[in-house]
C-alpha cells in the first residue's frame, strides 16, 4: 500500500481584472471581459471549452449536423481557419462559396449557439500548401511576414474579403465571432514553399520585426471591420505574442510527427503528462515558455491534441485515452479555456492552379487527424471521453474557474518516464475542490497503479480517499475525483468515482457520477442535513459520515433524503456506460441517456444516428413513452433497471455488399451497387491492407489517400455518389520497399528504381452504411 499526502489548507486563487483590454457588448446586452485567470460572460467566470473545425476542409452540405455534434459532446467555441490559399488561390480571386462560404458556417454556429474564434493568419500553417499562403507570393520583391507595407498591402486586401463576408456576425453585431486569431506561431515556425519542393527546397519565413508586425496585423484587422472582444496568438516556441495586445494562447502534443523531418530515429516521451502549474510567475517548460508575469493573464489553450496526422515519415496509431488525459493535465494545472487542435478531421480541398494544397508530408487529401470526430463525421473513442469531461466543465463551471492548483511536494521531479510514482494534483478553493490523477503517459510502457491512497490536508479536516483501504487506476486512465462537492441539500466529503453532470426530475435532483477504470465506487457524505441514506448499497456510519461503498451503487442510485423534505440522488455509472451517456434538453425536460448510437438534438428534433446493420438500445431517464417511435418503425419499451427505462431500436438488414475485382495484390476494382446509397447519412467503403500509401481513384482522378499506420481505412463515398455509380471506382496500394534506390549507372539518359523486397497487398475491401433515426412521440 502506498500513502500520499498534499497540503491544501489555504487554497485561494488571486483573481483580477487583467489588463489585457477584453470587452465586447452585444446588442441583447451580453458582454466579455476577462480576468488574469478567466473570460467572464455577463460578469460570471465562463469555463472556454473549443475545439477546431476547418470549414473549407468539409463538405458544407454536412456542416451542420457536425457542429450539432460537436455542441452535443459539450463544446462552445469553435475556431476555424481561413486559409489565404483556400480563397485566394489565384491573386484576385476570391472564392466563398460551397465548402468555402465562410458566411454561412459562421451563421450555423450561431444558429446551434456555438460561438466562433476566427484564425485569419495571414499565415495558418495547418499542415496546408506553403502555411496557407498562396503561391503567387513566393519571390516577390518584399519580406512575408514582416512589416513591408507591399506586404501588409496584401493582407490588408484579404482581410477586407473577409470583413464583408463576416459583417452583421461580429459579437458587436449581436453575432457569435467573439474572437480573432492574428497570424500563427509567428517567429517560431515557418513552412515549405511547396512549389519548389526538391532538392533546392525553400521556406516560407518563420517571420521578422516581433511583437510590432503582430500589432500591425491587429490595427490592420480593425482598421478593415474585424472588431472582436478578444484577440489572441500562438505564444509557444518563443513565438511573437505581446501581451497588452493579444491573448497568448498555449497548447501541448504527445505526437510530434514533424521531428521526423530530421535525423531523429526515437519519439520521445513528453512532458505533457507530468502535473505543473501553469499559472505561477516563473513556470517555464518545454511547451510554455511565457514571456510575461504567467500569473497576470489567463492560461488558455487553443492547440491541445484533440488529435494528430500521421506525417509519412512518422506513422503511428493516437491512443485516445491520450486526449483527455491532455485536458485532465491542462485544467490540473489551471487552465480555464481548453482548446483541441483538432476537434474534427476533414479533408485537403483541391486546387485549380496546383493540383493539391496540401502540405507534402501529409496525405494529398485525408486530414483525419485521428480526431474525435473523423474525416467522415466518425465518432472516435476520445469524442466520448471528453465529452463526460465537458459535462463536468459545465455543470461545475462557477466553482471550477476560481481554483487554485496544488503539487504535492517534489512533483517538478516527476519524469515522464517515470510510471511508478503516482501522479496528482488538485485544484482548490477553501475546503473545497477536485483531486486530479494520471496514469497516461505517451511512449512509455505504462502499468496499473494499484493499491494507493491520497490523503487531503485542509484547514481544519484531513481527507483520506478512500477511508479505509486504498484505490487502484488502470493503465492509460486519467480521473478528477470531487471532495467537499455541494450535492444540492447535503455535502459529499469525496467520491472514488469522477462527476459528470446533474438532472433535475419533479423537483428532485439526480447527480451522475461514473467509476474510472481500476477503481471501485465509494462515497462519503457529509451526515449534517441527512436524514436517511436509501439504498442496496454497504453503508458504514461515523461520528461525521456515511461512507457508501460496494458494486451494487452500479445498480440503483443512492437516494439521500434531507431534512425538509428534500430528495438527492447519486447514479453512478460504469465506465464502459459513461462513454455513451448523453445529457440532452427536449421541450424543456432535462434527460439523461445512455446508448451506443450519436444522439443529434436540434430545437424540436430528438435524432440518432448509427450503423445501419447494429441494433442497438437506448437508456432514457426520465423514461419516454411506454411505446416511442421513429419516422419509420416503433421502438420497443423493454423495461426498467434502476432510474433508467431500456429501449430497443432495430434498423433494418439489407446487408448491401460492394463487388471487387482483384486486378492485382495491390490493385482492385470496386463496384457498389445503387442501392448502397439509399436512405443513408454516409457510404463508408473499408480497407485493410499492407503498404505504405493507399490510393482511392475514379476514372483516374484521386478522391483519398492514406499513410498505412495498420488501422483500417476508410473512405466516405456519398460525395461522390454519381460519379461512382456511372464509373466505379479503384484502388492502389504503393508498395513498401525495403533496400531501394535508383539505379543510375546508364551511359544513357535512363534511371530506374530497385528494391529488394516490396510490401503492397489488399486484403479486404467492405461498405459500412451510417444511417439516421429520428425519434417522434416521446
């Protein structure tokens, strides 16, 4: 058994109004301004939750139901690239329409409530063609990136472009752009000039004349209509991001596909996962290298791993788990404004003048990322993962945003390859707060931690979770267990189990808890205002507490009746069924729902969407009708166990298949039939296969492409619905060579490529149908 301690007596956070001029008031009246530790809405701490969303890298006609479920996995904010070269490809050209209409992604954020962070560069980087610079820049008779007036000239014309597509959508404006990024790792990183990609290879400039040409870049933004509460840049790797002027934002990465460009042969483990303060004066490290007082300003993020790309010298497979051990890490440590890079993948637009814009270390077209939500709108592990953590942001938003982080004592000599010592931390305000644990570490070989306690020290209690005995995590887990948390009539003194959210049924309260991976569910409650603990449960009763403990809190909730008459409910959730939990609002009823498929709510419609071939079930409390129904079928009432009342959805099998002809190891024809496409949300055609680079073409153009990193690959084919049906479709997998080079010894004009062995083989190819259900009657 293993015995920690942390000191919290006196946990209070110094917070004031920064100086950073924030401000910005609406036409109903709603108004920004900020702190040195958070953004304020309308006076009251707003906890930034915001994940990044390339419009131009998405079919607009799915936008929609893509931000829906990015607002339904609890983000707020979306930021979104305008890359110069997606618009302005051909110097004069401007292009805002289809996937490229700014106006209108800006508009149906607004419509779902979500607010908007605009990333106007000039530069963008964004693993796109030269940084997002177009072309026809490269070897004009001026500095890019710098204070040149030709070049501001140029900027100031592109950033006019986009004030009038944006007018009338500026928070000002009563719309939901509150924000605008300036440049992008200005003074740290640069890109290739992809037009002269080879061996005479250039770089676009990281950037010259500092903090002066990112305050240019404000003035010019201004001075054209951009005017938004808040102004931000990219402040890691020394970066150009003067604090009186913008809001530095910050990030972290566990993947660094991009060190490969050099002579690195070992990924090594980052210090991402390692608990610091980000909010103390003098806090320096890898990736948070301030160059102001870190305490005078909030830590904020806007490039948190959501995900990574593969690059094609670095093909890994993203442990999810890794995603929101990075958000348990970054609040730890203080943040209150987290920021994924990327929340959803997509894909590279193609050019007119240049075939591709992609950056060349990447697929031509995917951008995946391996995001929680994929190029194809797919649902990842991490989407689930961190949207039970952004229920928590939410629901205890007001309490979170004014704590301070505590170390235990000697956490600064914790190495990231260090998986025997517990790491923790807490974040604290009075005898109040929530203890954070991580058992993730990237690129290590990571092991349970088992059989260890933590104990609290406040001002005038001492705090042992659990009470007796001790707590174990699984390997790759990371958690945030509450102590003193107000449970509506009574006080829960800790819990084994982490909080996600709480619904409100017929004046009672219901409080949904899950247990992390490893760990075994316990409760202490505060005995002051209980009357009676209700439940199935074990229950040790002392001087102060009941402690709450055993496997049947999986069953029925814990009901706590208060004096008054009051009624408090503890659900606790496994974690497998915290996954697929959904908090949602229809008609004005608060729901808890538990299932499998993407639950979609817009205004009045209730929908979910799923794999055609899966049936699946839904948990509801409150329950629904006894016999709810879809556009389509009913929905059978199975029953109820504890709160919730089961629900079986079946869809129908029409089992479609796709016909392929193996032309050779590496090449196939493939043909799906018509009727794949009916009634569908998206056609995904499946391949596995051993390579390096998989190729999707029709009648010779290329439609995707994929870095082989072992997992299976997957096309979304509705966008090419017709040119599929009248020409099929084909695949080609370039071999991976081992011993090859070019043979070039030929007295004649004549080279040719040997290997000795080469690796190309598909070995499977299969459609998997999304499908959508809307829910009636309930």
């Amino acid at each position: 058994m293993r015995e920690y301690s942390i000191d919290v007596k006196g946990a209070r956070k110094e917070i004031y109004r920064a100086d950073l001029d924030v401000q910005g008031t609406a036409p109903n009246g709603d108004q920004w301004s900020l702190t040195n530790y958070y953004l304020k809405k309308n006076g009251q701490p707003f906890f930034g939750i915001s994940g990044e969303f390339h419009f131009s890298r998405y079919d607009d006609q799915k936008w929609e139901d893509e931000l829906i479920k990015m607002k339904m996995a609890g983000i707020t904010i979306v930021p979104t690239y305008v890359f110069w070269n997606h618009h302005e490809e051909e110097r004069g050209v401007y292009e805002w329409s289809g996937n490229k209409d700014v106006r209108r992604f800006v508009e149906l954020c607004q419509k779902h409530g979500l607010y908007v962070i605009l990333r106007i560069g000039p530069f963008a980087h964004g693993e796109a063609r030269n940084g997002g610079m177009p072309d026809w820049l490269f070897g004009r008779p001026f500095d890019l990136r710098s204070n040149d007036d030709e070049y501001v000239s140029f900027v100031e014309r592109f950033y006019t472009e986009i004030a009038e597509q944006i007018n009338g959508l500026l928070f000002g404006q009563g719309g939901p752009i509150i924000g605008t990024q300036i440049e992008n790792e200005f003074e740290h990183a640069g890109a290739p000039w992809e037009i002269t990609t080879g061996t005479a290879q250039e770089w676009v400039s990281a950037g010259k004349d500092g903090d002066s040409h990112i305050k240019v870049l404000k003035d010019v933004a201004i001075k054209v209509g951009i005017k938004t509460p808040l102004y931000t840049a990219t402040g890691w790797g020394g970066a150009a991001a003067p604090a009186h002027d913008v809001l530095p934002l910050w990030g972290g990465y566990a993947f660094w596909p991009w060190i490969f460009y050099g002579d690195e042969t070992e990924h090594p483990a980052t210090s991402e996962y390692v608990y610091r303060s980000f909010h103390e004066d003098g806090t320096t490290y890898a990736a948070f290298t301030p160059n102001y007082p870190a305490s005078s300003l909030p830590y904020a993020c806007c490039e948190m791993g959501g995900g990574m790309t593969v690059f094609y010298k670095y093909r890994f497979q993203l442990p999810y788990e890794s995603v929101d051990a990075m958000a348990n890490m970054k609040v730890a440590g203080g943040c209150n404004f987290v920021g994924y890079y990327v929340f959803h993948g997509g894909s590279h637009p193609k050019g007119k003048k240049t075939a591709f814009l992609n950056e060349t270390a990447t697929p031509k077209i995917s951008y995946d990322y391996q995001a929680p939500l994929g190029e194809f709108g797919q649902v990842r592990e991490s989407y689930k993962r961190l949207k039970r953590q952004h229920y928590f942001y939410q629901q205890c938003e007001q309490i979170l945003t004014k704590m301070k982080t505590v170390l235990p004592e000697n956490a600064d000599q914790v190495a990231p390859t260090d998986v025997d010592t517990l790491r923790y931390a807490v974040r604290a305000d009075g005898d109040r707060g929530f203890l954070f644990i991580n058992n993730y570490q990237d690129h290590v070989e990571l092991k349970n931690q088992e059989d260890f306690a933590i104990a609290l020290q406040l001002e005038e209690q001492r705090i042992r979770v659990p009470q007796k005995g001790t707590m174990s995590l699984a390997k790759g887990e990371s958690c945030i267990l509450p102590y003193r948390l107000s449970l509506s009539s009574c006080t829960l003194l800790y819990a084994t189990t982490q909080y996600m959210t709480q619904v409100e049924y017929q004046e009672e309260v219901y409080h949904f808890f899950f247990t992390p991976k490893g760990m075994s569910p316990e409760y202490s409650v505060d005995k002051k205002g209980i009357v009676a603990v209700h439940t199935d449960a074990e229950v040790v009763k002392d001087k102060t507490a009941y402690v709450i403990r055993g496997e049947e809190l999986m069953n029925q909730p814990v009901m706590l009746e208060c004096e008054g008459g009051k009624r408090v409910h503890i659900c606790t959730l496994t974690h497998e069924e915290s996954l697929n939990f959904w908090k949602v609002n229809l008609d004005g009823q608060e729901r808890a729902i538990v299932t499998n498929a993407v639950v979609l709510v817009d205004q009045h419609r209730f929908r979910l969407e799923c794999q055609e071939k899966s049936p699946f079930e839904l948990k509801a409390f409150p329950a629904f009708r006894d016999t709810i129904s879809s556009r389509e079928q009913e929905i059978v009432h199975l029953g109820q166990s504890g709160i919730f009342h089961t629900y079986r959805c079946k869809l129908s099998k029409r089992g479609v298949e796709c016909e392929v002809e193996q032309v050779s190891d590496a090449k196939v024809k493939v043909r799906v039939p018509d009727v794949a496409f009916d009634s569908v949300k998206e056609l995904l055609l499946n391949v596995d296969y051993e390579g390096d680079i998989g190729y999707a073409f029709i009648d010779g153009e290329l439609i995707h492409d994929n870095f082989c990193n072992q997992t299976t690959w997957q096309i979304g084919l509705t966008a090419h619905e017709e040119a599929i049906k009248e020409k099929g479709m084909y695949l080609y997998i370039s071999p991976l060579k081992e011993d090859s080079y070019v043979k070039s010894d030929s007295p004649m004009a004549a080279r040719s490529e040997v290997a000795r062995m080469q690796i190309a083989k598909i070995k499977s190819v299969w459609v998997s149908s999304v499908v959508e259900m809307e829910l009636v009657d309930y």
